[in-house]
C-alpha cells in the first residue's frame, strides 16, 4: 500500500494534485476566521478551483484506470523518465536534486556571510556540481560575476544586497 | 487635430539638439540592460535615475526618464525570449512563443521581432499620445471602479486561450494565481489574510518575487535537468535579427490590433500592461491562420505580447500628464520625477509649460528609432546568451535573480520563498499546468477585488452599479464577445462546411 502511494506521487500529475488539496482546503480552514467582506473572492475561487481539482483528479484516474500499464495520462511523468532510461533520470534526479540543495544551502549561506562571498561560493560550487570542471576558469568566472553585480548594484546604484551575520 | 499637430510640430525645435538624442541614446541602452536584469524592470530603472536627474533642466531629463522607461519595457523581453525569464510581467506572455524559438536555434529572429513589434507599438502608442492625449484623457476619468472591474474580468477571459491543450488545467492555475495573490493584507478591509500567523506573509507576495520564483527559478532547475550544454539546442541561425525585424510586417492585422490593445490599456490608469500583453497575445491566437502553432515558437506569438506592452508607455503618459494620476508603477516615479523637475502634472501643463509637453510628444517617437537603432547594434551580443554552457550560465542567473527578489522589498526571506515557488512550479510545468494563467490570476486578482468592493462602496450596495453607464455596457457586450468567440468561430466554420 505504501509502496503504491509513493509511486503515485512520484507522478507529478497526482503530487500536482495532492498539493492543490491540501493547499486549498487549508485556505478554505482559514477563510472561516476572516470576516465577511474579506473572505468573499478568496472563498469563491477556492471553491470553484476545488471543483476543478476534483474534475482533474476523475479525469486523471479515470482515463489511468482504463489504460492497462495504469500510467497517467498527459503530463510528463517520473514513471516515464525511468521507461525511456534508467540511467538518464538517474542523472537528472541527481543534478536537480543537488542543485535544489544548492540552492537552499546557498541561501543559509546569505544569512550568514551576506551576498558576495555566499555567491562566490554558490557559483563556484553549482559549475561544478554542473558538471564545469576547469578549475581556474571556474573561479575566475565566479569572481568575475561577483565583481560586475557589486559595480553594477551596489557601486554605481547604491543598492542595498542582502547583509549576513558576519559580513 | 491641427492643434495637436501644430503642438507637435512646435516641439521639434525644442527635442531636436544632439544633447538630448545623445541623452535617448544613453537611457535606451541603459533601460534595455537594467529591464533586461530580472526583477529590475522599469520602475525601478527609472527611479535608479532620480539622483541623476535632479537638478539637469527639465527637457533633457524627461527624454533620459523616457528614453529608460521604453527601453526597460523592451528589454524584459529580452530575458523572456532568451531564458524564458520575463523582465516584467507585462513580458510575461512573450516566454509562451519567444524562447521556444530561441530553443530552435531562432533566437535572433525572436528578438528582431520583438524590436520590431516594440517599435511599431511604441510609434503607434506615440501617435495616439500626440493626437488624444487631452480629450482621451479626461474620457478616462468616467472609468469608475465598476468599469474597471468589468474590464479586469474580461481580460480574465484570456486564461481559455493560454491554457492550451488542457484548459482545466489553465483555470486551476490561474485559481491557485489568485488565491496566492490574497495572501497578506486586505487592501479593502486592512486585515490579513492566509498568513499562517508568519511574519513575513502579512504583506502578502510580492510579483517580482513571484515572477522570479515561477520563471527563473524553475527555469534554471529545468536547465539543470537537461543533458544539452546550451540553451539552444541547434546552432544560431545566421542573419535572424534582421529577418525577424522584417518578418513583422507580414502580420499587419496582429501587429496594429496588439497596439491598438496595448495603447487602450495604456491609457487606462490602474490597469498595467501585465494585462495588456495577455490579452494581445489571446487576441493574436484567435484572430490567426494557425493557432494551433502559438506556444510551440510561433512569431505571432511574440508579434502580439510585445507590440501590446510597448503601446503602454506612450498613453500611459495620458492620465499621468494631463490627470495627474499615474497609470502604472512606472509612471507612478515619471510622476515624482517631474514634480523633482519642478512641473505640476495636469491640464495646465499643456497652456503653463507647452515646450515640455510638446517635446515630450517628440522625444517619444525619436525614442522608437533609437529603439531600433540600438537594438540592431545590441541584440546580435544578447543572442549569444543561448550559446552559453549551462553549467555557467545557470548558477549566475540564479545569482541575478536573487538580487532582483531582494531589492523587490529588501527582505532575505523572498529569496527564500522565490524558491519555494520556484519548486512548485517546476512540478506544475512537469503535469503540464500552464504556469502563465497563474501570473494572470495573481496580477488581476487583487484588482478584481479591489475594485468589486469599491464600486459596491460607492453604489451602497447596489449590483446594478456593474450594468448602470454606457461604457459598463460597452464593456459586457466586448466580454460576451470575447468569451462566446471561440464558440461563434466553431459554429460558423461548421456551417461553412455543411454549407460546401
């Protein structure tokens, strides 16, 4: 059973749809602590988008019921990246999901030593993550774009980039 | 109409001097880059400039803001087409067909064609700027808050045509847009709403934010996943700027109903050229040979968005100048920045100042060729973005963005939630939910009900305010023609066919 719901949401069409359930039921919970006036837009698109929802889900299981591999239908799925090849969305799995990591860890990073040196170190660790392996180039590109962004927004336009803890 | 001829005519003197074309030239060059910065985009740019203009004399400082404004409008489309990252939302709908096209290798002729389009529209908009500006303008004082809700609901019209193969997948979309854009504070009742008890949501999300998270952060991550090492996956067609600037002119009928679209809406004070260029695009789609080709890289696609978003500038300045109330959040600054240069916006400028208004009227139609003329000297180097390695070119897009979703409201956290929005609509492009219709929803969202709770204010409650003038009429007639076109179109080529 449990193997079967997380195959499901490795869907996208069916993780799609679990996320605008639970989104809109828990903005629909909300509505109810906000008085007349304010509520009235929010609850009538969160009602109609949940009608909608509910139609997407019938057609999707429907039309995934009535195929014999019971894969959906429409939408790209993970179902397929792994039938067209295996070691493909391996490889995509693994770049993305490092990349997203990347991502998060580039933004802790921001919090904590401010823009420019966060960003030096993202740049340099995403090319490589990415597949960039010539060293030299690798850090030189990144202190170069560091060098434009801080001439360009805080040089010549006085803006303000995010400050961290220590820097 | 000879007045205004005669006005315009009188303002050449004043507009012509190679100061203040060298001025255009500078913040062409200078707004094309920064509205192609994602999250810049032309407020921004062009209160960038305020320093710089206080103090110059009024005429060359209006053609530097003008000159900024146009090009910051352009070069949103630049990022659009290039790495499917509009640099406003009012560029938004060129990503459906411009980087497509780049994808194919036809990255030149998109942006040709954008320049193209932009110039039309912006000639066209200028036009109608020099000739309507006074009596257009104060038409548009009778736009009440019921005409401006019936008009944001018959541009809601347009999710249908965006939708693509899955239209109720374009109407959950748009749903989640707007129930997204209600986050925060109220801006009827002053309460908040949907923030989960988090600080940071009490002022809702912000659209720079939005846009970034739903265009250059799921980008970047479909970039990423993908084995190729450049954006465009054939190589770039020679000769494409030129072709794509000329391919233009082969849809006249496009070309002049976008503008058209565009500088209507322009003029129109509370409704932006996010707007605008959705509805053009629509428009295009339903009006073309092929609208089966729109969204796999098709030219008209990028014809309509940009020729409809740069006929916004030129009216725009309508109500900003002869009202005094700024249309948009551009010339919400042009306006502060004319009040710097020491000029009172209004009626009176055109008798108090006639040398400003009427260079003003000049200096917006040399502003379209300076357009052109940069853009054919320029876009032959931004093409070459699509050539890039991606391992690059994607962690310094990322690191662009950020600054953009950070100076939005100088809050780290945005970064944060660009992210996260960025994710969800990785999975949305993944189930194929058209991620466009959601950026529809959350720009009108807030409008339609911001202006449904008004017009009940004003009318003490009473719903016959949304049927009451002639221009609601007019309205509700053009939206059941919008909204039953489709059908009307199916059924007259059924009975032309019975018919043969």
């Amino acid at each position: 059973m449990l193997k079967k719901i997380s195959a499901n949401l490795k869907d996208y069409e069916v993780l799609m749809l679990v996320i605008w359930f639970i989104f809109i039921f828990v903005l629909l919970f909300q509505a109810l602590n906000i008085n007349t006036r304010g509520r009235q837009f929010p609850l009538l698109i969160a009602l109609v988008t949940l009608v909608l929802v509910m139609a997407q889900s019938f057609t999707h299981f429907r039309i995934a019921c009535k195929s014999e591999l019971g894969s959906p239908v429409g939408g790209t799925t993970e179902l397929e990246d792994v039938k067209g090849n295996k070691e493909e969305a391996a490889f995509t799995r693994k770049r993305l999901l490092g990349f997203v990591g990347l991502l998060f860890i580039y933004w802790i990073l921001i919090r904590i030593f401010g823009y420019y040196t966060s960003t030096f170190v993202f740049l340099a660790a995403c090319m490589w993550h990415l597949g960039y392996k010539k060293k030299i180039t690798l850090l030189i590109t990144s202190a170069a774009t560091v060098v434009m962004i801080y001439l360009l927004f805080s040089w010549a336009f006085h803006l303000r980039m995010p400050q961290g803890l220590l820097f | 109409m000879l007045e205004a001829i005669d006005y315009f005519l009188s303002g050449i003197s004043h507009a012509f001097t190679w100061y203040n074309m060298l001025l255009i030239l500078v913040g062409m060059l200078l707004g094309t880059f920064l509205g192609a910065l994602p999250g810049i985009g032309p407020p921004l740019a062009v209160a960038l400039l305020l320093p710089m203009v206080f103090g110059m004399d009024p005429i060359p400082a209006l053609m530097l803001i003008l000159g900024v404004y146009n090009g910051g409008v352009y070069g949103g489309s630049i990022t659009a087409i290039l790495i499917n990252t509009p640099g406003t939302a009012g560029s938004a709908a060129t990503t459906i067909d411009g980087y497509p096209m780049a994808q194919k290798g036809q990255a030149g002729m998109a942006l040709g064609a954008a320049l193209s389009a932009s110039v039309v529209g912006g000639l066209i908009s200028s036009v109608i700027f020099i000739l309507v500006a006074l009596p257009f303008g104060k038409f548009t004082l009778k736009f009440g808050p019921s005409e401006l809700f019936l008009l944001i609901l018959v541009a809601l019209a347009t999710v249908s045509r965006l939708a693509g193969k899955y239209p109720i997948k374009g109407l959950i979309a748009t749903g989640i847009g707007c129930l997204l854009a209600y986050i925060g504070f109220d801006r009827i009742t002053g309460f908040t709403r949907f923030d989960f008890g988090i600080r940071l949501l009490e002022d809702g999300l912000d659209l720079l934010v939005v846009l970034i998270g739903w265009f250059a952060v799921t980008e970047v991550m479909f970039l990423v996943s993908r084995k190729t090492e450049t954006i465009s996956t054939t190589g770039l067609e020679k000769g494409g700027i030129l072709k794509g600037v000329l391919q233009v002119f082969r849809y006249p009928k496009n070309l002049l109903t976008s503008s058209a679209i565009g500088a209507f809406v322009g003029a129109v004070p509370g409704i932006g050229m996010a707007i605008a260029n959705f509805v053009a695009y629509a428009t295009a789609k339903d009006g073309s040979k092929h609208p089966e080709k729109f969204g796999t890289g098709y030219i008209e696609g990028v014809i309509a968005p940009e020729a409809s978003n740069n006929a916004v500038t030129g009216t725009s300045l309508i109500p900003t100048l002869v009202l005094g109330i700024p249309g948009n959040p551009t010339t919400a600054v042009m306006l502060g920045a004319l009040m710097i240069l020491g000029l009172r916006p209004g009626v009176g400028l055109f008798t108090t100042r006639p040398e400003i208004m009427s260079s003003m009227m000049v200096g917006l139609i040399i502003i379209q060729f300076a357009m052109l003329l940069t853009g054919l000297l320029t876009l032959r180097y931004y093409q070459m973005v699509t050539k890039v390695n991606i391992a690059v070119l994607s962690p310094i897009i990322i690191a662009v963005s950020f600054v953009g979703a950070f100076i939005a409201r100088y809050n780290c956290y945005d970064l944060l939630i660009a992210v996260i929005l960025g994710l969800l609509a990785y999975g949305m492009r993944k189930a194929e939910y058209p991620v466009v219709c959601a950026v529809l929803g959350f720009v009108l969202a807030s409008e339609l009900e911001v202006n449904y709770h008004r017009a009940l204010m004003a009318s003490r409650g009473n719903l016959g305010t949304f049927f009451g003038s002639p221009i609601c009429t007019v309205i509700i007639a053009l939206g059941l023609l919008v909204y039953l076109w489709p059908l009307m179109k199916r059924l007259m080529l059924k009975l032309r066919t019975s018919g043969s």
